[in-house]
C-alpha cells in the first residue's frame, strides 16, 4: 500500500523542507493510510528544531494545496516540546509510535518511552468518558433505533482506539491495526464476537453488518468491563 501514500508523503517534505529547511529533523506517516484506507486523508507528524510565528506563515501559504491533495495539516512539533508531552498525550503519540513509516531524517522515536502509569491514567480517562457518552448519547436518543444505531456506529471507531492503548498498557507491541485492536480485546477478556461487529462498523464492506442498535447492550456492558479492567490494572 505504500505507493498510494509516498508520493504525497514525499511532496509534503519538500513544502516543509521550503519553510524549515534544516530545521526539519524528521517527518514520519501514521495513521488510517497505512492501513489501506486509501480515501482517509494522509496524516503525518514533522518534527523541527523551532516553530516562529513566521514558520506558521509559511505553512498556512501551503494548506490550500494540502487540502487538494487530500494531505491533512501535519502536526507540527519542536523536538524538544514533543519528547516532554508525552506524559501529557500518551494514547495519542503511543497511536502514532506504534505504527508508523519515516519519510525523512532521523528515527524520531529512538529512545522514546511511554511511562506504563501516565498510560493507565489516559486510559482510563478516555474509558471512562466513552462510557459517560454511550449512556447520555442513549438517552439523548430516547432509546430509538435509529438514533441509537447511528451513534453506536459514529462511537465505533474511538472504541477500536481504546482498545489498542489497552494493548500497549498490556505490553503487546503490535504494528497491525485489526490484530492490536483484538490483543486489546483479549487483554480485557472481551467478547470476540461483539469486538468484530463493532469494529466492523467502523470500516462498512460488502457484507450486512449486526444492527448497531441491537449491539448496545452488550457493547454498553463491554465498555463497563474495560472500564473496571483498567481502573484496577496491575503491571
């Protein structure tokens, strides 16, 4: 799949080398196109020495052209300010760590850890609010199908992303997205079955998917499962 995102890729350093040229230190790509999702805009983090309100400039000259080419605005860091807030994004930046590809310079992640405990507290945080959502959303939706069905297939996707953070809690390192997000599953003894019908909301084939609206109680029970897996986690 690498050759429907390098190109873009390699057209997006070249921008970024005319506004920071050696302050560029490192740009990699993550995210959905690495998985094939090939109509999902191309998302990378660049990593530079310094960022002035003049480097801003430069960048917003060139966001028009990103956006025809389907590359979404690359998330700009200092080095320095990147490897500080990793106790402060760890779901985030452990998302982009674990599966990534380097398009320019040096390995931006080389000798990067994540603290096991600032990702526990993360975890649980986000756990915790997707539950809050899925019971006020339900409510909101007075209890109809169809309302329910669209917010159980629109949670699908952050669902799957806080089940491969709980692989990593779990110390499974895995690159592939559909196999991190069953570690994670496995990890908090979840239901295979109920996982790959969510998930599959998350990613429509061909095939007729369960009623989502049908999925929300064993979904909603799920989710109070990660939640007291995770409150109580021990390395």
């Amino acid at each position: 799949m690498e050759t429907t995102w390098r190109p873009a890729a390699e057209s997006l350093v070249r921008d970024l080398r005319t506004v920071f040229g050696d302050r560029l230190r490192s740009v990699v790509v993550y995210g959905r196109h690495l998985d094939g999702a090939v109509d999902a805009p191309l998302t990378c983090l660049a990593l530079v020495t310094g960022l002035s309100a003049s480097d801003l400039d430069g960048c917003a000259s060139l966001a028009p052209r990103w956006q025809r080419d389907r590359i979404a605005v690359p998330l700009i860091l200092p080095e320095e300010e990147f490897r500080r807030s990793l106790d402060a994004f760890p779901l985030e930046y452990g998302e982009i760590i674990r599966a990534h590809e380097r398009v320019h310079g040096n390995d931006p992640f080389e000798g990067v850890t994540i603290a096991r405990d600032d990702l526990r507290r993360a975890c649980e945080t986000q756990i915790k609010s997707h539950l809050v959502h899925l019971r006020e959303g339900y409510i909101s939706a007075g209890a109809h199908p169809g309302r329910v069905a669209e917010m159980v297939t629109a949670s699908a996707a952050a669902f799957a992303a806080l089940l491969r953070s709980v692989a990593r809690l779990a110390g499974l390192e895995v690159r592939d997205r559909a196999e991190a997000t069953r570690e994670g599953a496995r990890a908090a003894g979840l239901s295979d079955g109920l996982v790959r019908d969510i998930i599959a909301l998350e990613h429509p084939s061909g095939m007729a998917p369960a009623d989502p609206a049908r999925l929300f109680p064993e979904y909603l029970a799920a989710v109070e499962q990660l939640a007291r897996t995770v409150d109580t986690w021990r390395a």
